[in-house]
C-alpha cells in the first residue's frame, strides 16, 4: 500500500559553512583558477579534470556553437527581452529553447548513429563497410543521415575542416571521426550529392571519442549557445532590433486581410 | 500616417557559403582552437580577445557561477527532464528561469551599486567614505545591500577570498573590489554584525573593473549555470531523484488535507 | 545563387487604429463577452466558434487538465519564482517545459495512435479487432500503450469517467472514445492487468472526435497548466515553499558526502 | 547550528487512489462540466467559484488578452518550433517569457498604481482628485503612467471601450475603473494628449474591483497567452514561417558587413 521510497541523491557536490566541493575537489582552491569555462563543462560530463589536450578539443568544440550571428535563437532571445528587459535569465531561456532535434539536437543524433554502428572505438574498424550499413539503414527506413551537407555553408562547413584540423593535432582523429567522415562520403555518393561533415557531424563524432552519453550530447550546444545568446541581448540593449522585427514581420504576414490588399496585391 | 522604421543591424558577424565571420574574425581559424569558452564569452561582452590577466580572471569569474550542487535551479532542472526527457535543451532552459533578483541577479544589483557611487575607476577615491554614503542610502531608503553575507557559508563565503587573491595576482584588485570590501565593512558595522563580501559580491566588483554594463552582468551567471546543468542533467539520467522529489514534497505538502491528517497531527 | 524566398503569412489576424480582427471576426465586438477562454481555444485550433455542445465538451477537457495539486510543473514553478520573482511568466514558463512526452505529452500519443488506427471515424469499425491489432503492434515494437493506467489513480482515474459521462451527454461518445475504451481493455488483459482509460487517454479520444491535429494535442495541457500554476504561484506568494524544498531536498541528497556521513549512515 | 525548518504546505489540492480534491472540491464531480477554462482561472485566483456575473467578466478580461496577431511572443514561439518541433511546450514557454514589464506586465503596474492611490474600493471616492495625486506622482518620479494610450489603437483601443461596457452590464464599473478612466483623463492634460485608458488598463483595474493582488495579475496574461500561442504553433505547423523569418532578418541585419556592402550602400 504504501509508495516505495527511490533514493535523491547526488554525486556533483555539498557544502556547509567553510567548504564547497565539487566532484570531490576543493571548488575555491582547486578548480576556481585552474579551469577555465570549457574545463569546467568537460569536468560536469565526466567527472574528471581534462588533460592539456582534452581541454583544447573540448573548449574548441563548445566555441564552435557559441556564434552563428543572427540564428533563430538569437531572434527569439531579442524580442523576449523587447518585452522583459528586467530579465535577461528568460531571454536566454526562451532562445534555448529551440535547441531542438531540427539544429543543436543533430550532435546527438550523429552520436548516436555513431554508437550504433560502432560501440567501441575500434581502430581496426572498416569504416567504408559501416558507413555503407548506417547509410543504407537510414534510406531504408526513410530517415535523414543527420551531421551532413549545410544549407548555407556549400560545398563545406568551414567549421568542420578546422575542427578535424585540431583533433589530429590533439589526437582525437580515430575510428569516430573517420566513420564519420565515411558515413558522409557514402551519403553523398549514394545521393548523387556533394555533403560533407559538417560542424555538428564532427562535434558528435568527437563526442563519441570522449565517450560522452548521446543523450548528453545536445547539451554542448546548449552549454555553448547560452554564452553566445548573452552577446546578442548585450547588443540588443545597445542597438535594439526587436521592435522593428516585430512590425515589419506583422506587416508582411497581414498584408493580405488588410482593407484594400485585394486590388493592390491581385 | 506611415510607420517610422527603424534599423534591424547587428555588428557580431555574418556567414555566407565558405566564410563565418564573428566579431570582425575569421571564425574557424582565429577563434576555434584559439578561444576557450570562457574567453568566448568575454569577447561577447567586449568584442575583442582578453589578454591573458582578462582570460585567467574572466574565467574564474564565471566558472565560480557554474555549480553550487543542488541548488533551486538544478532541481527545476532536474524535474523538468522527468516530463521531458527528450528536450534537455528545455531543461536547461526551464534551470535558468530562475536566475532573477534573488540568486545570480545580485551580481547585476551590485556592478549598479558601485556605477553610482563611483563611475569611473578612481585610483584615488576615499572608499571609505563613499562607502558610508552607498550604505546610508541603502537604509534610508530600506533597501538591502547586495553582495554582502550568505545564509550558508558564514563567515566568510570562500569563493570570495580566492577571487580577491586571483583578481590580486592578475591585477584586478583596483578601485571597485577595495570599494566592494569597504561596503561590506561599512554595512557590517552599522548593522552589528559580519558580513563579508560574497561571490557575487566580488564577480559585480569585478565585472565594474573589466566596464562590463551593469545590465548585463547577471549574464555571466546565466553563461556558467546552463554549463553546470547540463552536469546536473546527465547526473539526473543516470541517477534520477525527480520522482521521488516529487512524491516525497507532495506527501509533506498535503499531509494536513488527508482523510484521518486531524487526528494524527494534532 | 539567390536564396529562394518563402511566403511570410498569417490567417490569424490583424489590427489597425481602430480594428482588430481574429479569425475574421470583430474581435472586441463579436468574441470579447461572447466567447469564454475555453471557447476561445477551441477557435484556435479550429478556426471556428464552439457549438454548445463543442463548448462544453472541450471546456471540459481543458479544465481537466489545469490542477492536479503538487506536480512536478507545480514545484517547478514554485522554485524559479523563488529565484526570480519579478518574473512570474517566466516561473509559469519554466513549469510548462516539463509538459513532454511523459506526462501531458501522452495526449498526443493517444491521438497518433488512434488515428493510426481508425483515419476517419467510423461508426461501424469493428473497435476490438482494431484494439488487439494496435496492443499487438505496440508489444511487437515494445512501446507502451499510451492514455491506460495511473500510478495513483486505481483501479480508475476518476476524470475518466466523468469525461465518458460528459461526452455521453453532449454527443462526442462517439468511435474514438469507443477504439480508446476496447484498447485498453485489450492491453490490460494481454497483460493480466487493470489498465483502463486514464483522463490523458480520454482527452485524446475525444481531440480525435474533435478532428484536431494529433500534433497539436498535447496544446491542450499547455493551454490549461498556465492556468493552474498562476494559481500555484499565487499560493507561493503569500505561503512560501520553495526555499525549504530547496534545503530539504539539498540535505538529504548530500548526507552521504558530508563528513561523518560513512559513521552514522552505514 | 541546526538549520531552521520551514513548513512545506499546499492548500490547493490533493489526491488518492480515488478522490482528486482541488480548492476542497471533487474535482472530477463538482468541478470538471460545471466551470469553464476561464471559470477555473477564477477559482484559482480566488479558491471560490465565480457567480455569473463574476464568470462573465473574468472569461472577457482574459480573453482580450489571448490574441493579438503578430506578436513578439507568436513569433519567438514560431522561431522556437522551426527548432524544436518535438517540443510544442518549450515554444509556448519561450514565447510566455517575454509577457514582462513592457507588455502584459502594465496590468500589474496599473493594479499596483490603482491600489496605491485608493486601497480599499471606495463608492465616494474623489478619482479626479486622486487621479492628480497619482499622475503628479508619477511625473515628479519621471515614471511613465502604465495603462493608458497604444502604439497602434489611436485614438482609442477597442478593447477598452468593450469592456467598459461589459463592466457596466454586469457590475463592475465601480470606483477603480472610474478612477483608471480619470488617471487617463489627467495624464492626457498634462500631456496635451489624446491617452485614453487602454485594454491593460482597464483589465488592471477590474482585476483591483475583483481584489486580485497586484503580483499575480500579469498572471491573466500569461494564462491567457499561452492558449493563443498554441493557436499560432498549430498555424506554424501547417504554414510556416519562422525559416523565412531567420533568413530575411539575418539578410536585413548583416548587409552592412557583406563584401560589397560599402559601395552598394552609400
């Protein structure tokens, strides 16, 4: 009859009067000036301080999502704050949001595929014959092989040759990466098209080489564009765009009801 | 009878097929793999690179806002993954909502405080005697003093003596930190009791010496929170606590209005 | 090479100095006072005014949905209220981030399911061949039956039935609310289980009478949580529970790390 | 040393296996096909039912508040849902997020400013005097008097007028909508323009002949737009528009810094 009680507890931290700990460490004199922000984002998902080399690939992936100039998320955040400029925390709020399965969300959709198809990193792999399983799966059940081609960046993502760039520099070009340069190969020629890895193609690779959860994955975006949403509502409060967006779109959209649109518009 | 239009511009950066220009930059090759998170953030505060003084402070001051364990914001992060697990970035989003005057907002009420008492960094002002004026004006228009004591870490939050020992080591002990102590001095002493300087108390002084906007402060705690939650997410999806969360406060909660609660509790 | 431009438009409405116009009517003058809020989203989803029996029904559903006392969104509200509470919209919009899959979501699954199963009601569908059908697909595919069961509500969720009652009286009993009925009956006996329609499984029943867009269903949840977590933040206002969740909870989630924890825990 | 405990406690409701109890009701049985959604809007705000005339009012007050065509928040929840099509509550969330001070939140601004100047309703009330105290008041402080003119409805909004008249017929034109009337009348002198009160105003005020507490009635909004803006989600889904909106103002906002922009545009 009565509720089974499930344990609350967690792992991240405690503190009392003279002590905050964090994954076990000191938070004041062990992590406050050691790890920069990218640091402290690798340490929430593993638990662990980066090495020299994992806090430039991490850092490098989470800057890569901070900026994209005026995105949906910006917009969305700069006419939130058009209406409650008393709460910059709800526009940030309401421009992440839209961080959803359609933009940010395809890290986590590529590192799934990526887990599927390989659930260790095997160095041994052939990742041509995976990438021909992956690619012929997702056409047979009518999905769409997420982490290639770009609407706007053609033929490349400039973020992805640079993102390569820095993982074999940092040592994080293995089986992940190379599947998934492979899956967008096999894509592209079974399509007729030229697509490649994109940005968020090679983060979600790169996701898999540090072997975060794919469920977790969006969550570098998330982490990423709230910094980047902060600048946008620093430059709306400056130089305010929200209001004008507001009209010229309403206009644009009614146009047709308005008195007279019939014989202006016919 | 026309409306008057206004300017839609932004100046943060523009992309088109193979370029991803960010504040006047070459996105992917003099921003990624050169930037960590934090200094990303500070260039979308200042629109340049942080020297290396800027990126060691800068850093500090946001990864200080990252995590404070289960804090109100975690747990309405971890609830809001309970319904909607499939939209972490939701999660986040629903964590940061609460960030207002009352938590992370003190950072902002501070960096305006010490504006208006001194609006421009002066090597030479009496502190203490502008202290005296901030605190007398604080109480007689019965408004609390932001940025001073804790209700957890008494005396003395630790955070805020390791940034004053950072900000001393990269030269960001000026004006608006001894400015900041010398409130917390002042309020401490009219009220009879300690009350040290805080974490937001020292990362507002700190945003007046780097000339961040006031207005835009609370935005270095809504850039660190969403990093911590994300943590707080992947703890929560491997370990979940939001049932029994709310099980556990609804029983509490109701317990008075339950058939038999009058006998039992009188 | 020039971007491909798509149409900017809305049928929704329009205003102008003296007008405002909704779903083509005289807003002020034939919807304000004549049309209750209920009404009002019915001519939202619809396009049209309610009939007295459409009325009714979907005042009904909606209300249904608005409180159900401490729930997760409830608590959600409450502690971001806590943190910011100049900002109630955002509180209400942080509790509504959890309406997701797991809990009001599950409209939205009841409506699919059901037209998946029946496209176009029908009055002479044979309801239990198409209910084992639907329970054996969803075993083959291992998901779970949507809209049957509650973990508190047993053996029946009492809503249910008062909106079979309802929708008996004002004509909506129709081959929706019959399919939903025979499949949990099917799934409770392939399960050897008292599984019977839950309050989420009638509304989505009768959202398929209605014809609404099974994407659009779990708006329904939307639209009545907004109403019923003002009223929780209102209660929070004048009898606070947010902060002493926050300690309560942060206390037990922490004891076994703090020191002395091993001691007395073991 | 021990922390202080606070009670954890609702009044609003309860359930159990077979009861479900909301403001001391059965809810399913007294509740669900007795109150319309507005209705139930009305009992939490208040814990009583509302009488007919009471039902009437509140049902047009909040529905004025559910459409307006284009708004800031239809299109931050469009611009959400181009992201995020899984999540139809993350988008509504988003778009309540900016009901803040310079929309909806007047209504509260003008409950706070009418109970300020008059806090118990008073039939002999002087308003012309009072409105003077109130818009002096106002002046000397430099705060803009909230409630009264509107960018768009010139002379006068139409919603005001109608629910002027709705407030008449059913008794609630009494002395805070006289005095909200006469605040306008006075702003309007001694600013040598035309102001009459507009929608928020009026809904300000009856909500202070209702006594509502000034700090939930930006509540009505927010109840009341999240049923509008699952209206524009539902119109999205079928005729977007947020990908043409992301690409036109992104084309608006950066042709200044495109290559080229300096000799086409000067």
């Amino acid at each position: 009859m009565a509720r089974k009680k499930k344990e609350i507890r967690t792992d991240i931290g405690w503190s009392d009067a003279d002590h905050i700990t964090v994954f076990g460490r000191d938070f004041p004199n062990e992590i406050l000036g050691h790890l920069n922000l990218g640091d402290m984002g690798f340490l929430e998902l593993t638990g662990r301080f980066p090495t020299p080399a994992e806090s430039r690939m991490f850092n490098a992936m989470v800057v890569t999502l901070v900026e994209h100039g005026i995105t949906p998320s910006a917009i969305v955040a700069r006419l939130t704050y058009l209406g409650a400029p008393e709460s910059l925390q709800g526009a940030v709020a309401a421009g992440l949001n839209g961080l959803g399965t359609v933009f940010v969300g395809s890290i986590e959709a590529v590192a799934r595929m990526l887990y599927e198809a390989m659930p260790v990193a095997d160095p041994q792999a052939d990742v041509a014959a995976l990438a021909r399983q992956v690619v012929k799966s997702f056409a047979e059940s009518k999905r769409i092989v997420p982490g290639i081609g770009h609407p706007v960046h053609k033929p490349a993502d400039p973020r992805a040759a640079r993102l390569q760039q820095l993982a074999a520099e940092n040592g994080f070009d293995g089986p992940y990466l190379r599947l998934a340069e492979a899956i967008a190969d096999e894509a592209g020629r079974s399509l007729g098209k030229v697509l490649p890895m994109n940005a968020t193609g090679a983060i979600g690779a790169l996701c898999c080489t540090m072997g975060f959860d794919w469920k977790i994955c969006r969550g570098l975006g998330v982490m990423a564009r709230a910094v980047g949403l902060v600048g946008h509502i620093l430059e709306e409060s400056r130089r305010p765009m929200g209001e004008e967006i507001w009209h010229h779109i309403d206009e644009i959209a009614t146009a047709h009801m308005r008195p007279g649109a019939g014989e202006e518009k016919q």
